[in-house]
C-alpha cells in the first residue's frame, strides 16, 4: 500500500470565485412538515451567505419541476425570500425533472473564473430515470457543471445518489434530521467558494514489474475509486486548505537487488482561473535487498487501513445482498462491527449489529441504518495533513 497525499499548497491555492449555482429542492408530498420548514431555512442561510455578484436561481420539483427564481445576482434578496416562503410540498419524486431544470438555469451563465453547480436536495426515491439522469450529470460535468446530492431521511436511494454525484464531479451526503440541513448546506458552499482545481485526476506510470490493483479515497472521506485501463483515477475537486488523501494497492513481482523506481505519480487539475492545465509530479523508489529488516507498519498507514478495512467490509455486504447472499452479507457485516468496536465507535457498531440481527430473522436492512452505515463509516477519514 502506499498514501498518496495531494496538498493544495504545492498545487494553486485559488482566491475566492464567484458563485453560479442552482438549489434544486424536492417538493414532494413526502417533504411536507419540518423538512420543508427546515429546507426554507437552509434557503434563506444560503442567500445570506452569498456575495452580490454571485448567481443563484431556485427550482422546485415533484413530478414535474418549477423555476421559482431565474438565474439571477444576489443582490436584492427580498424576491429570493418571497419565493422561498411560497415553496409548498406536493405531488412524487422525479430527479431528472428538477436535475435538468437546474442545469439548464446555470448553462448559460458558465464561465472559466467562475464555480457554476447544482446542489440538489431531496428525501425521495425517484423511479425510471435513473439513468437518463445519470448521462445529463455526466453532459453537465463536461460543460463545466458539478453536481452534489444531498439526502435527507431513509427512503432515497443511497446508491444512486453517490452516483449521480461522482458523474457530475461533486459529492453527495446523508442528512438524518431536518434540523442538519441547514448545517450539511453552508458546509456545501463553504467548500464550493475554496475549490483550487476541478477534474483533478491522479495517474501512475508504473515498471513493468508493478500492477495497481485498487484505490482509495481516505480524506477528506472514504470512497473506493476506479481505475481505468491507464492507470488513472478521476478524484474530482480539490479545495483550497484541505489535503485529500489516496491510499493505493499495489503488486510488486521483482527479485533483483538495488534500488528501484517503481512508479511516477503524477496530478494534474484545472486551474480554476485560467484555462490552464496544472501538473505536479513525484517518482516513487524503493530499494530491493535479499536481508530486509523487519519493521513496524508506520502509525498513518495502521490508522488508514484499519478504518479502511471497515468502510470495505460494510460496501461488501451491501453488495452480497443485492446478489441474495444473506450469509455472507451478515458475516461482512459482524466483521465490521467486531473492529468498530475495537476502535471505540460503539454507536456505529451497535449500528451493524442491528442489521445482522435483521438479517438473521429475515428480514431486509432498515433504510436509515444501511445509510448510518455507510455514511458513518465514510466519514473514519484520515485526518488531514
């Protein structure tokens, strides 16, 4: 395994951009009562926090969707605030509709110096557009559009979402209470207003002798990623301020003594004020001997794979449930709750243990603790460096 740590310091550290954004906000019946009350609130916080000449347009959706608010600067709020108050929750859950709205209210208004996304908010599963919605996020990525997913409650489809918002080159998030809405929004924006570089990808020009089999994100949280046949990683956006560290696995076939190089990383990104391609680079050596010393594993790497090992095992039983296979996923899980405890996180724990016991009787997982799961054990990050 070797860490890879990707530090804004030595790339570009960008000044403030402005804002061109777009909040999509579910309106279904489903919302109705203190999560819409809350979703007005995290609104309303929003505007606050943005500058004049940022542009934000509002959209609501159910079955069909509503432009509240065109595209506009915030500079007066009062007609922002009227139409926030006016938001009322009808009707079922059709992403595509609302998703497709907020793209087309940011598309005309993207520029090279500007930070022009959709955050969208929902607590619904929606049914039949999986994945048209899943190629437009993937157009609007390539136009220079990110996307975030923000779920709120139990009944929305983890999956999908996570999806939706790596095709769009954002993040998603899990919300359990209405009352974090507004909480898990200003952090969206917070890290939109530092983005340094977007599309950032990591590449490994390895020796003949040396195969990547796997990476992984471990801060600012876990994700397993993929690799493509070139031996590179997409990793999204990279915020000024906070490391974003990869761990990768590694095969090394090689008998010979002496030193080696076995690999030449490399990071490259769009410099979000230019158009401008940014590269940093660093060749990874190692040296062969036919008497190694034996040595502890250094301290970061133990912490990384011990909470990686646990964020695996519950991605794990997910997947062996979706094919039938109830045993495995309960044994996937037990371990990951043995070595939740064993690190202290007692809630998450009694969390996976909850499901085994479901499974055990035959029944399905709960919604909300499949999420907790997930989501908690994302966030056993390595802390930043």
């Amino acid at each position: 395994y070797v860490l890879a740590d990707i530090r804004p310091r030595e790339i570009y550290l960008a000044a403030r951009r402005a804002l061109n954004l777009a909040l999509v906000v579910d309106r279904s019946t489903s919302m109705q009562g203190p999560r819409i009350h809350h979703v007005k609130m995290a609104a309303n916080d929003l505007i606050e926090s943005l500058q004049p000449t940022d542009r934000l347009a509002l959209v609501t959706f159910s079955d069909r969707a509503e432009v509240i608010i065109p595209s506009s600067p915030v500079e007066e709020t009062r007609s922002f605030r009227s139409a926030i108050a006016s938001i009322t929750a009808e009707g079922g859950t059709e992403i595509y509709q609302g998703l497709s709205a907020g793209i087309g209210q940011v598309r005309p208004y993207v520029a090279p110096q500007t930070i022009s996304h959709v955050i969208l908010l929902t607590d619904g599963r929606t049914y039949g557009d999986e994945e048209v919605a899943l190629i437009t996020a993937r157009r609007a990525e390539a136009e220079g559009i990110g996307i975030s997913a923000l779920g709120i409650g139990e009944d929305w489809h983890d999956a999908f979402l996570d999806n939706l918002a790596r095709s769009g080159g954002g993040t998603s998030d899990y919300i359990d209470a209405p009352a974090k809405i507004r909480r898990v929004l200003q952090a969206q924006i917070r890290g939109l207003a530092s983005l340094a570089l977007k599309r950032v990808r990591f590449r490994a020009n390895m020796a003949p002798y040396v195969r990547m089999e796997a990476a992984y994100r471990v801060a600012p949280y876990m994700e397993i990623l993929e690799v493509d046949s070139g031996n590179v990683v997409e990793t999204g956006n990279l915020l000024s301020g906070e490391a974003s560290s990869l761990a990768l696995e590694f095969t090394v076939k090689h008998t010979s003594p002496g030193k080696r190089r076995l690999a030449r990383f490399s990071i490259e990104g769009d410099d979000i004020g230019s158009d401008n391609r940014l590269e940093v680079w660093r060749d990874l050596n190692v040296t062969f001997t036919e008497n190694p010393s034996h040595e502890t594993v250094p301290p970061r790497m133990f912490t990384v794979l011990a909470r990686l090992s646990i964020f695996r095992l519950q991605e794990r039983a997910w997947t062996a449930l979706e094919s039938g296979d109830r045993n495995g996923a309960s044994r996937y899980l037990e371990s990951a709750a043995t070595q939740l405890f064993d690190l202290g996180y007692r809630e998450l724990g009694q969390a996976a243990m909850l499901e085994v016991d479901r499974l055990a009787h035959g029944a399905g997982p709960t919604g909300g603790g499949r999420k907790k799961l997930r989501y908690g054990t994302r966030a056993l990050s390595l802390p930043s460096v």
